[in-house]
C-alpha cells in the first residue's frame, strides 16, 4: 500500500460471486435506465404542457437535473457493457476502478443536492408570504443538503485515490462512515423539507375558507409522500452496503434515487396545472394570506411549492 493507506480490511459478509457482483449489478443498470426512462417522460410531459409560466432559471435547473441523471445513467450503463463484456475474466482489470465507476455516484449526489436546494429555495419564497421568522427553517435544509454533497464527493476522491477495490478495501473503515453520513444527511434533508412544508401550511390555515382548507390539506400529503421513497432508498442503500457486502445490491436503491429526485422536482412543476384543474373553482393565484400585520397578501401560484415523490 506504499504505506500512504491505513490497513483495515472489511470482511464482506458474502462470499463474492459472480450473481452476487455483476448479476445484481446488471439488475441494477436495467431498473436504473428504465426509471429514466420515466424521468425523462415527465421531463418532456414537463415542457411540452407546463413550461411556459416558469422561468429560464427554473427551465435552466430542470436540464441541469437532466443533464445530471444522463450522467449517472450513461456511466452506469457503460460500466456494467465495460465489466460483462470488455473485461469479462480479466481480474487485474476488473479490480481497477474505472472512471464511468466515479461519474455514477457523482450524478447521484450532484442531483439529490440540486433537487434538495430547489427546495431549499421553495421555502424561502413561501416563507415570505407569512413571516420571514420562518426562514430558518431553510437552514437545516442547506446544510445537510451540503453535509450530504460533500460526503459523496469525498466517496469519489477516495476511490480515485485508490485507484483499484482492493486497496478501497484498505480503507473500508473511512468510505463506510461516508457512506453512512451521506445517506443519513439525505434521509434527514428530506425530512427536513417534509416537516418544513407541513408545519409552514398547517400553522397558517386559520382565516381560508373550506376549499382552501382542502387545497392546504393536499400540499400536506403532498409534502409527507415527496420524502417517502428517497428517504427509504438513502436508508436501505446504507443497510444493503453493509449488510450484503460482498454484493452490487446496494446499488439498485442508490442508482433509482437519481430519477426519483428528478421525479419529485419535475412533478412540484406540473402540479400546479394539475392542482388549478381539480380546484377550478379557487384558482391558486386567488389565494389571500392573511399576514401578520392583518393585510391579505396574494399568493403567486409560481411560488406555491407543491410536492410529489
């Protein structure tokens, strides 16, 4: 190890097989291009239906978000063409970390960071319709938004550092703890979101009517079921990593979450059409909040963040 990496080698908990590495991984690669195969159709139901109220830094995150999940998704899938078929029964090869390895985790951790901000930035425009007291909520947000990014990144410099799995196996003891803060901070941003939106709409229903009182209930729901599947997929990623080392298993819930944030982000967008259809008769844009100097402040609609997981 030229002496530079501290010897402390993981024990995977199965026995490598072939089913157990490039059997799960190749499950992964499918499930993950046929979830951005869904991904992307809500993009272009996105532009083709709901685009021409937003703005071009709204359109602009959209394609950044694309452009990140393509990342991910052509990396993965190149890397799983380059084990099966390139280097198939060539060890030495095999055993390097490929550079299409890295670009992978760092489209999932540069998406789940952009789609976590966009939030971020959500609830600092809607807190400014009731009481700018509530913008510490965004806070939280920011910042394990950032404790999640800067872990994942540093899971790729040390990968790169390495160089090959057997010398990341040196260090096991350094990239689980990585793993296990990147994860953690991603479960909990998204809760963070989740109780932001619902305590910031359920503390400010005194003084609507009843159809605006069910409208807030379905930003509500819509705020809890946004963080159930990313928060669980973060979560059990961690677990499997762990629990089924010696496997590629890890990587089915790691790789969906990419697609599921650009899911979540691109659904809050076209929601709102949705929302104005089912609620024709109390058009969001005439939503009054009684504020806390007793004036009715309107409500833009491009500033109501509706969430979807």
């Amino acid at each position: 190890m030229d002496g530079q990496i501290p010897i402390d080698v993981h024990k995977p908990a199965f026995k490598l097989t072939f089913e157990g590495t490039f059997g799960a991984q190749l499950i992964a690669s499918m499930i993950n291009a046929s979830v951005y195969g869904a991904a992307m159709t809500f993009v272009a139901k996105y532009f083709k239906y709901h685009s021409n109220s937003d703005t071009l830094a709204v359109k602009g995150l959209v394609i950044l978000l694309v452009a990140l999940a393509t990342l991910e998704t052509m990396c993965t899938s190149y890397q799983t063409y380059d084990n099966l078929i390139y280097k198939f029964g060539k060890e030495d090869q095999l055993n390097a970390i490929s550079k299409s390895a890295m670009g992978k985790y760092v489209g999932v951790y540069l998406t789940t960071f952009v789609s976590q901000l966009f939030y971020a930035t959500r609830i600092w425009t809607l807190t400014g319709y009731f009481s700018k007291h509530y913008r510490l909520l965004t806070y939280p947000v920011a910042v394990l938004s950032f404790i999640q990014v800067s872990s994942g990144i540093a899971q790729v410099f040390f990968m790169g550092y390495a160089k090959t799995f057997l010398k990341l196996g040196y260090i096991f003891y350094i990239t689980f703890k990585l793993i296990v803060v990147q994860g953690v901070s991603t479960a909990a941003c998204d809760a963070a979101i989740t109780a932001s939106f619902s305590f910031i709409y359920y503390n400010n229903r005194s003084g609507f009517n009843s159809p605006t009182h069910s409208l807030l209930n379905k930003f509500i729901l819509y705020a809890v079921n946004r963080a159930a599947a990313t928060s669980f997929c973060a979560i059990i990623s961690v677990f499997m990593f762990y629990y089924l080392s010696g496997t590629y298993s890890y990587m089915i819930p790691l790789l969906l979450n990419t697609h599921l944030y650009v899911i979540s982000v691109v659904s809050v967008l076209t929601a709102r059409g949705s929302m104005r259809e089912e609620n024709y008769s109390l058009h969001l844009s005439n939503i009054h909040i009684p504020s806390s100097n007793g004036n009715n402040t309107a409500v833009d609609t491009n500033d109501i963040p509706l969430t979807d997981a």
